[in-house]
C-alpha cells in the first residue's frame, strides 16, 4: 500500500517536473514488471492491479483499462521470470523496453483516442521515449537493489 | 647525394638582369600603366591568397580577443567573486520577493473574480499532473466533499482551464482545454459563429465547425457557447491564431491561442452546478398564456 501511494504521488506531482519532451516514465509500470518478474506471475497481477487502478484515480484514464494493462504486465512479468535462471542488467532494460513498447502501441486501442492521436504520433511522441525511460529506471531499480540484496537467492527461495 | 644546384648559368643572369633593368625603368618611365597590368595580373592570384589570410587573421584577432580578455579578467578576479556573492544573495532575495507577489497578485485576482461573479464557486489549488502520458490533466485538492462532480467546469479570471473528469472525496482530475479528447462549446465573439473547442496534440485548442460564410479572422476571441453544461456564457477560451479553410470542406477550423497557459496554472475555480442558467432554461420555451 505504501509503494502504492509513493508510486502515485512521485508520478503525479515530482514527475511532471523531469519530464523528458514531456514525457514522463511509467513508475507504476517499472514496479510492476520489477515485482512480476521477481515475486511471481500472482503477485505481479494483484500488484498490477492495484496499481493500475491506483494511478486511474488521477488519471483521465478509465480504471479498467488502466488496471487490466498493468495486471496483464504483472503477470506477464511472472510468466517471464518464470523462464529466466539468471537476468542480467542488460537483458532487464531490453526486455522492459520491449514490453513497455508493447503496452504503449496496446494503449491507445484501449483508450479509444482521438483521431489526431494516431497510431504513428503515439509511437514517436509518446510510446518510444516512454520505453526508452522505463528501461533506464528499470535498469537502475534493478542495478541498485541487486547491488545491495542477493536477489538471485532470494528469488530462488521465495519461488521454490 | 645528388645536391641541386640552384646557381644559373652565365646567359641566364644576363637575361634576368635585362630584365630587371627593363622594369625599373618600365616604373620609371610608365608607372600608372605597369602598375594597371600588374593590379590585373594579379587580381586572380591576390583572391585566391585572401582566403587563407583572412582566415589566419582570423585566427589571429581570436587569440588576440582572448589574450586580451584574459589579461583584463585577472585583475577583476576578486571584485568579480564578491560581486557575485552579492548578486546571488540580491537574486535570491529578489526571487523570494517576487514570488510572494506573485502568490498575492494571483489571490488577490481570484479573490476579485470571486466576488465579481457568482457566488457559488469553488477555489482548489492544483496539486498535480495526470499519472499517465495520454491525457493532459490536472489534479485538484478539493474533490466530492467540497461538491465537485465530474463535468464541472474549471475556470480562472483569464478564462477557462477545463472541466472536471473525476472526482474522489478529495481530489478532482480536470481535462484541460489543450487535450484532444476535450470538447467545449465556442463561440466567436465578433462574428457570432459557434464551434466546438478541441485541443490539439500541439498544446493548443482548435476550433472546429465554423460556418464557410464565416469573417472570422485571426485576432478574434473566442468565448464558451453556454450550450453544454459545465460553463456559462462568455467565458474566455482563446484567441484566433490561424483560420484553415480546406478546399471543398464544408466548414473552416480555427487554430486557438488558449487564454490560459495550462502548465503554469496554480489555482483554479470550479463552477458548481445550477449555479447559471444553461443556455436551454435563458432561452426557455414560452409559457402557454392561460
């Protein structure tokens, strides 16, 4: 719960302010992912969920799209981590760019937009930068408790 | 080693020195004329030269200007530090100062509108932005306990800002006006003709559905319509920037400045409802005489 509300209150008032072309990275979407792939493909739904539904209430976003994409992206996360014996910093950040895309081009369908935002405008001002600053965030979150905890144990432990 | 030997014959100095004798005199005797011959002679080889010149004088002035400067800069060195030391404390008091007059400027002119218009509106700082990149909003701290709803409209005494989406019992989330998936009745206040406001994915507002027959023209302000809920007639949307006319269209559009700069909006008014009579209830159909 107190992730959760740090999750929402960093992206809704800090975030805005280091935006890069106005675009800010998806905090709730590095969270998830980082639990899914660590804690499991159930813990990485709930916490989607949860999430996805937190951050919709300030948000233009309807709730459900908001908390079926980031629990599909927990869980999806689970089902990956799953798979993998050992991730290493840089398979993390081009995975994360690669689903962080992924969700970004689902998005817009989801949403419903505008015409003016189309597939293409969504792609270069939004959806790409998007990825590229999830990734680095990831990869850092990532680089920075993997530096301080024995993750690999822990995760071996807590899956078994 | 085969050494050069630079040393001419004997018939070659003579000829060289003929020669020589010849130009001095060829000056003394026709200097305006050999000097015409040699100035055009050597026009081509002088243009072809003047480029590397300037470029080493260049090159040169530079190193000079540097030199200078720097010599110059040694001696104020410490009267610069203190100087600055100075100028920072004065910036910083400066912009303590400035921003506690701006913060009372800003009150003082929401506190103004306040009692010039109706009495029924709410004040509510922005305390945020949307959490996700799709849709331009900002987030309120007043929300259901305060009578907020969502499709309330969002105003400051410039104009408006947006109109609310969603509510909690705290905070509110308002569309502004520069989204795309905003929609707020206009009108053009010279000409009459009414719209539909849009925001673009520039950031700012279009107006959309403009009669061909229109004179509107850039410069034009462009107001709230009064026919949807959420704000009453007359409130300051924009200013025209740009008319496009599309061949074959059956409207125009019109690019808007928007009256309000979205990013730098700190405080806001929420209109309530019932508050103002829409746009159907002024018009009202006539009661039936008895």
């Amino acid at each position: 719960m107190a992730l959760i509300a740090a999750i929402v209150s960093i992206q809704s008032v800090l975030l805005p302010h280091v935006s890069l072309w106005g675009v800010k990275p998806d905090l709730g979407f590095v969270a998830v992912c980082l639990i899914g792939l660590f804690g499991g493909e159930l813990e990485g739904l709930l916490v989607g969920l949860a999430v996805g539904w937190a951050m919709s209430l300030f948000s233009a976003q309807d709730v459900l799209s908001a908390a079926t994409i980031k629990g599909a992206v927990g869980f999806i996360a689970g089902l990956a981590g799953r798979q993998v014996a050992y991730l290493s910093p840089a398979v993390l950040v081009v995975g994360l760019l690669a689903i962080s895309c992924l969700v970004g081009l689902i998005t817009p369908f989801a949403l419903q937009l505008n015409a003016q935002q189309n597939w293409w405008w969504a792609l270069w001002t939004i959806v790409l930068p998007q990825a590229a600053l999830d990734a680095i965030i990831g990869g850092a979150v990532y680089w920075l408790i993997s530096s301080h905890f024995r993750l690999e144990q822990w995760v071996s432990e807590y899956r078994i | 080693m085969r050494m050069v030997n630079f040393r001419l014959s004997y018939s070659a100095r003579r000829v060289a020195l003929a020669l020589a004798v010849i130009l001095v005199l060829g000056f003394l005797l026709l200097p305006g004329q050999l000097q015409t011959v040699f100035q055009t002679v050597g026009s081509p080889f002088g243009w072809i030269v003047s480029w590397p010149l300037q470029a080493v004088a260049g090159i040169h002035d530079r190193i000079a200007d540097v030199w200078s400067q720097y010599m110059a800069l040694q001696g104020v060195e410490e009267d610069n530090r203190q100087l600055r030391r100075e100028m920072d404390l004065l910036q910083e008091q400066n912009a303590q100062l400035r921003e506690s007059a701006a913060a009372t400027e800003r009150l003082a002119a929401l506190l103004e509108f306040k009692k010039q218009a109706l009495s029924t509106l709410v004040a509510a700082q922005v305390i945020g932005r949307d959490t996700g990149n799709w849709y331009k909003t900002i987030i309120l701290n007043k929300g259901t306990s305060d009578g907020l709803q969502s499709d309330q409209g969002v105003i400051t005494p410039a104009g408006v800002v947006g109109r609310i989406v969603k509510t909690t019992s705290s905070t509110a989330v308002v569309l502004l006006l520069t989204d795309p998936n905003n929609a707020i009745a206009g009108l053009i206040q010279r000409t009459r003709d009414e719209g539909i406001v849009e925001g673009t994915t520039h950031g700012v507002a279009r107006l959309k559905y403009i009669p061909l027959l229109s004179t509107a023209r850039p410069g034009d302000r462009v107001v709230t319509s009064g026919l949807v809920g959420g704000f009453p007639r007359g409130l300051a949307i924009g200013t025209i920037s740009r008319i496009d006319k599309e061949d074959e269209a059956l409207f125009q559009s019109a690019e808007l400045s928007p009256e309000v700069d979205p990013n730098r909006v700190e405080e806001v008014l929420v209109i309530l409802p019932s508050l103002f009579p829409t746009e159907g209830e002024r018009l009202g159909a006539p009661k039936p005489k008895s």
